[in-house]
C-alpha cells in the first residue's frame, strides 16, 4: 500500500474527494478540488498539495467560502470572458475558468480568460498544463496574499504572485514555467524556522526595512516583508517587482479582484483585508494554438532540439547539469507514480486529524 | 536649436530616415525605423537609439540585410499569424508585424502574431507602447545575441531577450514594463569598462565561468557570460534564466528563427553563427483588449487606484519613492520633448561620420 511514510497518489486523492464531500462540495467540485491538489503532490511540490488540505477545510468547514460557489460566464466574446468565481475555492473554481480558455483557444486560435472574485487556486502549472496537453502555449497567473514589498519598498504590497507558462513538447513533457515572483517561496523560510537556522541576504526584510538573515523576524505578529525575484537593485529586484506587479495587474485589477495589499489571507481568511474595489482573488489565463502559427511536426522537432542543446550547455559544476524548466518535476511525476508520495508526519497528522473530525476514512 | 549637447528629437528622426532613405530603403521603410530609434531616445533608454545607428547602416551598406525586405504574411488566421521578415531590420519589419498584431486584436478581441527572419528591433517597449494606445494590453519578446548563461551554466546559451508588456491607462502614459532578462544591460558593463570601475558581484561570469567584479573580463575576445535576472541562486537565478528561456523559445523556436546561441551577431554580422534551424532573430507580439473583457471606464478607475497605491507604499529610503514600471521613461519624454536629446561626443562624432561618408546633412 505504501512504502514507509509514502502514500499511493489514487488514495489521497480519493482522501480529498471524500473530505471536500462531506464538506457539501458536488462530486464535480470535489473532484475538481481533489485533482488540482494531487496534480501538485505528483509533481513534488508539495507545499500546494494534500499538506493544504487542512486550509481549505477550514475556509469551508466556517463558511469563508460555499462548498458549491456559483460559477458564472459575465462577459464573453468568441475568444474572450470574465467569469465570476462566486466567492469559491480557487481550486474549485479556475479549473472551470481554464477549461473555458481552452475551449476558446481551440475553437478561435487564442483566447485570454479572466477570473475575478475567487481564491487560492493551488500550482499555477496545474492550469498551463492541461492546455499543453492540447498542444496549445497557455499562461496562467493569479495574484495572492500581500506578503511582498515593491523594489524600493519595505511595504508587503503583493503576493508571492505565481506566474506560469507552458509549452508543450508533442510526444513527451512539456517545458514549464511554474514560479512565484517572489525570489524564494515562503516554505523556505518556514523551514528555516523550524530548524533554527539563518537565511541568506536578500529574502526578507525586517520590520525595519532591513535586510534580514534571521527567519524568525520573517513571521509572526511583527511586521515584515519578502523580496521579489532579483532581491537587490545589482541582481535586478526591479525586474522582479515589475513581474510581480504586471501579475497583481492582470490578475487583479482587470477583471476587478482584490488587488495589491488586499488580496484575502489563505493562512487566515478571518483577517482578509477589505478591498479597495472588487472581491476574492483573480486568475488570468491564457492560451494559443501551436498549430496556428507553425507547422507542428516541424516545431516538435525544433522544440526538441531546443531541450537537447540546453541539456548539453557547459555546466559551472559537472555534478550539477543546466536544468530545463519544468524537469524537477518530470523526475518528481515518475519517482510518486511509482512509490507513491512521501508525507511528513505533521502532514499526516493533520490529516489524520480531518479523518476523524468529519468521520471520513484516512488511508493511513 | 539645441541646448548645450543636446539635439531635437525630430531632426534626430529627420537625419535616421535620410539615412536609411540614402540606403535606399523606401520611404515607408526608413520611417519606421527612424520612428522606433526616436522613440528609444524620446524615452531615455539612450542605448538604443540614434546611438546605433551606425550599426543599422553597417548591416544595410555591407548588405548584412536587404534596404526593402520583403515582409511576407506565411501562415494565417483571424487572431494569428506567422510573419517571415525577409532577413530585413527588426526596426523595418517588426512594426510591419506588431500593426498586423493589433489589427487582428481590434477586429478579434485577441491575437498573437510570430516573427522569423528578422534582426535586432530595438526597443520592445516601443512595440507595446504602439498597443497601449489603442486600450490593448500587449506583449512583445525578442531573443537576440548569446551572451547570457543559463542557471548552473558558464555558456552564453541565451540574449539578453527582451520581455514586455504594456497595460493601458486610459487617458494618461500606460504602465509599461520593458526589460532585458539578464541581470544588468550590457551597456552598464562597457560603461564600467570605459570609467574602469569595478562591477558588482552576480552580473558576470570570467573565462572560468567564475562571478567576476572585473568588466574587462566581460568582453573582448575571451569567453565569458552574462548572468539572467536574480544572479545567484539565493536570488532566483533560476527565475530570471526561465525567463529567458521563455522569450527564446516564442521568439526563436516557434517561428523558425535562429535560437539559443543560433541569433546573429548584432555588432558584428560578420562573425553571426550559422543556426542549427531557421534564420535570423525571431519576435512575439500578443495582445487583447482590455474592454473584452471588462468595462474600460471602470478599469480606468481601479488602475489609477492601483497607480496611488503603488506611488503611496512606504519607501525604505524615503528620497526614492517607489516607482510604477514605465514612470523613468515618463520623466524623460516629458525632458526631452522640452529639452532635446542629450548625445556624448562619440555619439555625435559616429553620427558625423555617417554624414560625411553619405552625404547627408548632419544637424549638429
């Protein structure tokens, strides 16, 4: 069943269906919910996966969000719409938005689809890649908790704002860009927390708006912030702000979500700020057809030289070859299909805890 | 007529379309390119504009590329196409395309438009600032010269590829993010070089694919590379280089164009590498329109929110205020529009050269 503290993928996610049920979601909601989480567990990342279970309970279980939220088309053309995600679990609702964009994408070429009044919606890459599936290039973005200071800045004005973009490679996996635009994600200095140990300059500023090495004065009652991607003006932090902003921009202020610092609190949604205009989350997805701008075969194989000649580039460290985007996760995928996906025991207790609190069977 | 050094934008434009006109390029053709290096200067990004002049008329007096490309429609649908630049000037043939992006966006709501066969374009945002002023939201990306290392790599794999995206702001200048995705331009490299001053630590590696502070290690005939946005690792190295990846892979391999370490030599055309597929530097441009998917009045209001809230977030050092992406470039047209252009004596000293060895009158 599973090897040491591993658990076969099917089996947690069969856990989280049974959960989001017994919670009111609809087969359809929960299983939407479930795959999004287990898509994250599959490909090792496993901050976004059933180690969240616990949060969106929570959000359901007290009423921050409906067990089925009212997804509704408000604005649409041929190759374009704005739908409203009626308060809902992002992870419930953007699965439903994305499938709207891919539809448009294979209908009319290309299509952009924005998603307003929505929350948390997990792995960005889970969204880009069922569109690389259907040869298509997609985008997915979505803005998040402020936790984040513009370049310049001590102020957390934005979220870790994932950005992601797929391209798919026929035949085989696909290059994916999944990445927050904050330089490091905040698990990391979760962990570092834990283990008591210091974080190098340039992830977080402390209440004064100093660069800090010291993680405990990156939580906690006391104000901080994290950095974007760059952390420094030499290493390009203005980059990464503008990044991190065009993300809250289109995410946000466009179909009108709660944007900049006033994005709902996933950890805490009972201390969601009020927005300046709109509701919830926003999502903005997009996607192309490969096949619309060039002949497919030939790109598989310009796209599959691509990988080759990056694989090859001389590496500063020979034990440490030139990665292509999206590879960890391919070597994640096969290592958990097979020998299922490793949980920490706090990850398990926390499950175990959700098992016996709504009386549904934890695999364990 | 000038103050000090400094010229009038429009005789600047005025003696670039003599040139090209003297080139034999049509007058439709010197237009545009003038019209894309006045902009860059107009906008303060004095790397790209007049200043380069002489590299556009080596590439067209020694037939590096043709005066009048004959730019080709080869692949098409309502919201897509792909564009063969006919070997011409990116500043020729990439307004040709970018106008073919944001015709299709009026008539279609979305469209993205590939580019093969083309050269260097110029400034990105010149492009996305063409879109903006239609209420699009749009994108343009470039690959370009390898001098940029992947993450974990000492080979110049990568160009400092361009990305940018314009976002609207109706009745005002859009925001407008316009980046190379390397660390630092190479311009501020050669200017280190010139003042012989150190460099900072993450934005080159030597001929041993070590972090150097030397710029004269970045240049010259030994090898060495350029370092994608964050640097190090502990500063998203890995973000900035699928960035770049990115852009390379829409801009070069998507459309057939030379990728990787494949684009033409931009200063020296003689010495480009011949590409394992397609020719010449490839482009995207993307765009869609913001009133597809939302009302532009109320947009209007919550990107002006955005805007003061932004402007307003707590500064570390309060004599650098945070700055919205596309607010330096701001400060500069409104300078340079009252003001002329600043040009250093080198820069008029090529540009006097390009007039004596033509025959066209210089303003100076």
């Amino acid at each position: 069943m599973q090897v040491a503290n591993r658990f076969r993928l099917q089996e947690l996610q069969d856990f989280s269906v049974s959960v989001f049920r017994r919670l009111g979601c609809s087969e359809c909601n929960a299983a939407l919910g479930a795959e999004v989480l287990a898509e994250s567990d599959k490909r090792g990342i496993d901050s976004h996966g059933i180690a969240r279970l616990h949060i969106y309970v929570k959000w359901l279980s007290r009423g921050f969000a409906p067990a089925n939220p009212a997804v509704q088309v408000i604005r649409e053309t041929g190759s374009t719409a704005l739908v409203d995600g009626g308060g809902g679990l992002g992870i419930m609702v953007a699965p439903v938005a994305n499938q709207i964009c891919i539809k448009k994408t294979q209908e009319n070429g290309t299509a952009w689809v924005s998603v307003r009044n929505s929350n948390h919606f997990g792995i960005a890459g889970y969204y880009t890649g069922q569109a690389t599936e259907k040869n298509l290039i997609a985008w997915a973005l979505s803005n998040a908790t402020s936790q984040v200071a513009p370049a310049r800045s001590s102020q957390p004005m934005l979220g870790t704002n994932p950005f992601s973009v797929g391209i798919p490679v026929p035949g085989s996996f696909p290059i994916m860009i999944d990445m927050a635009t904050s330089a490091v994600a905040y698990g990391k200095i979760e962990i570092a927390q834990r283990q008591k140990e210091r974080i190098p300059m340039g992830w977080g500023l402390d209440s004064n708006g100093d660069h800090t090495t010291d993680p405990s004065e990156l939580g906690g009652d006391q104000p901080y912030s994290m950095l974007p991607i760059g952390s420094v003006p030499d290493h390009g932090v203005h980059k990464g702000y503008c990044l991190s902003a065009l993300t809250d921009i289109l995410s946000g202020v466009l179909g009108d979500s709660g944007f900049g610092p006033f994005g709902p609190h996933f950890m805490l949604p009972e201390i969601s700020p009020t927005p300046l205009y709109g509701k919830g989350l926003g999502h903005l997805f997009g996607a192309f057809q490969v096949e619309a701008i060039t002949d497919l075969a030939e790109y598989s194989d310009r796209i599959q030289a691509w990988i080759s000649l990056f694989r090859a580039a001389t590496p500063v460290d020979p034990e440490l070859p030139v990665l292509i985007p999206g590879e960890p996760e391919q070597a994640a995928i096969a290592d958990r299909t097979a020998n299922g996906v490793p949980l920490n025991p706090e990850v398990v207790s926390t499950l175990q805890k959700i098992s016996t609190d709504l009386g549904v069977d934890f695999p364990g």
